[in-house]
C-alpha cells in the first residue's frame, strides 16, 4: 500500500518531533491534539524547530515552508480518518491509547495502519482495543524523534506481514534505519539500556564512585557520548522509574527492580533537567 497522508495523534515532545519527520519526508501530515491551545502548542514548537535549523544553516526559508505546508493541525480525530497510517503519541497510559485505537478503528478506512510509539506497553494489549488487530503495529521513535534514526518496529502476535513489511518500507522513507522487536516490554534499548542505568545507581548508593566520576568513567573507557547520569537527567527520572517499573512487572528479574535512591528522587520531585534538578544541579 502506498502511504500519501500521516496522522500523528499527540504534539508532544514525541508527537511534534514524528510530525517534522513525516512532513520532512513530504507526506501530507495532520496532526491531532486535545484542544486547540495544546494543538497550537505543539504547532508553535515544530515552526520554532524549523527556525532553529534555519539559523544553524542546515535549512532554507523555503524549506521550511514547504515542510510546514505539508503539516494540518486537527482537534477532531475524524480529521485522520483517510490517512494510511496513524502514529499515535499521547500520553503513556494503556486506558487512554486504547480508548483513542478504539476510535481511530471506527473512523478510519480499512486500508489505515494504527502505529503505537508507546515505550513500555504491549502493542497487543492496544491492538485488542481494534477490530483490526492485525493492521496494529509498534513503532518506537526515539528523542528527538526527527532527528534520532533508530526506528524499533514492534510486531505483536497478530500483526501481519503487509503491516509489517509497509510500516519498514515507511520508516525508512522517513529517513530512518528500522530494526525489527517482538511485542517484548522494552523492545531492544530499553531492555538492553535499563540494567546499566539501574547499576549506576546501584554503584552510587553503594558509594563506589560519585556522579561525575561515573559518567566520565562511561564516557572516556567505552566511548559513549553522555553518561548515564547525564542521559536519566536528560530523560527525566519519573519516566526512567516508570520504565523499570514496568520492566521489572513483565520480566521479574531483580537487575530492573527500581533502586531506593531513584524512587526518593522522583517523590522529592527531583526529575532531572526539567525540574532543574536530578543528579546534577542546573539551577546554577
Ligand atoms: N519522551 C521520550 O523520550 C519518548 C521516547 C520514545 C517514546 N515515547 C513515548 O511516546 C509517547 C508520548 O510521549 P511524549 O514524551 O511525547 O509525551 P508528551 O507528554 O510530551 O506528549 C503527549 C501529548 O499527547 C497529547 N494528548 C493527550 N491526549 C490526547 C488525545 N486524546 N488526543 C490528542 N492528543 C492527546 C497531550 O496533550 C500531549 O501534548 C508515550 O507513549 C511515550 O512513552 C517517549
């Protein structure tokens, strides 16, 4: 199936990083939000993306145009209802995707893809939601989703091998380099990811090194371009005890039990960067 029209449903972090990517790659996009002031949010934050680029010389003025020519703003989800693929990317909660796969499932024609790019959830779960389970797919961008070119597609049980096989040829279209995950909490990264960032901490509560020491140790011994302090800051440390949180709920397996030190963080409210505060101090 060829794809002419992207929906995006969420302008985020996530959902106005996808948006650029598919408007980049010169898909009509439409991009669907709560309301009309979020909705205005995330449209303000793809055009100051732009300008940015404009400024650094990686664009033109009229490069920027013409992407943003290519991106429609909706607060209805019947808006996407012609798309041949949506990617949903609103908030990490299963009753919310659900209730929205539900909805896109009854607007949308029968040819439409419905892509999650949930972190932590079954795609299974979701597509069950849809009388169409078998057109439900994972697709898992990563931060800054029009710049990362790591794409995790995640196949659940039922997806079928069209889905599969366009959602692939899609992603690469977009400029990324897809690789392929069962419906596996954590996909490939996360999975890998998360006992080392869980360890660091280990290693700091147990008073091995201190902060600054471990990311320099990460960072000039295995080449790594951010340290795990730097990088869990930089994700926001609720997000990280909500993906080892979930981790350790599928597998069970003590190397993804949330550290103490991380749960105190995260109640303090010391999230990392965007509350200026985590394992570094940005107030100064
Ligand atoms: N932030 C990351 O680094 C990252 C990386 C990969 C995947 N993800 C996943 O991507 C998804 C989105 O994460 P995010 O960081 O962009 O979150 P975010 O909070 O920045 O954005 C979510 C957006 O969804 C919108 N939304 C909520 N309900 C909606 C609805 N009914 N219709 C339309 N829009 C609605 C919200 O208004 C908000 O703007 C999550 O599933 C997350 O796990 C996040």
């Amino acid at each position: 199936m060829e794809i002419k029209k992207v929906g995006v449903v969420g302008s985020g972090t996530m959902g106005s990083g996808i948006a650029i990517a598919s408007a980049r790659a010169g898909y009509e996009t439409v991009v669907s939000e709560a309301s009309e002031e979020l909705l205005k949010k995330g449209l303000d934050s793809i055009s100051r993306w732009l300008s940015k680029r404009i400024e650094k010389g990686k664009l033109t003025e009229e490069d920027k145009n013409q992407i943003l020519s290519n991106v429609k703003g909706a607060t209805d989800l019947a808006d996407l209802g012609d798309c041949q693929i949506i990617i949903e990317a609103v908030f990490e909660n299963l009753a919310l995707k659900k209730e929205i796969f539900k909805k896109l499932d009854e607007i949308c024609i029968p040819e439409t893809i419905l892509a999650s790019n949930t972190s932590v959830l079954s795609i299974i779960d979701i597509a069950v939601a849809t009388k169409r389970p078998e057109k439900v797919i994972g697709m898992h961008f990563f931060n800054p989703a029009q710049t990362m070119k790591l794409l995790e597609i995640i196949r659940s049980i039922v997806t079928n091998d069209e889905t599969f096989e366009t959602v692939v040829a899609f992603g690469k279209l977009l400029g990324k380099e897809p690789v392929s995950s069962l419906d596996r909490c954590g996909f490939i990264v996360n999975r890998l990811m998360f006992p080392y960032w869980l360890e660091a901490i280990r290693a700091l509560e147990g008073g091995v090194a201190t902060v600054e020491d471990i990311d320099k140790a990460m960072m000039q011994g295995v080449g790594l371009p951010m340290g795990p302090f730097t990088l869990m800051d930089f994700s926001g440390l609720d997000v990280t005890l909500d993906v080892a949180n979930a981790l350790y709920e599928e597998y069970k397996d003590k190397k993804y039990a949330p550290p103490i030190l991380l749960k105190k963080m995260v109640a303090a409210g010391h999230l990392g960067r965007k509350t200026s505060k985590g394992f570094y101090d940005y107030k100064k």
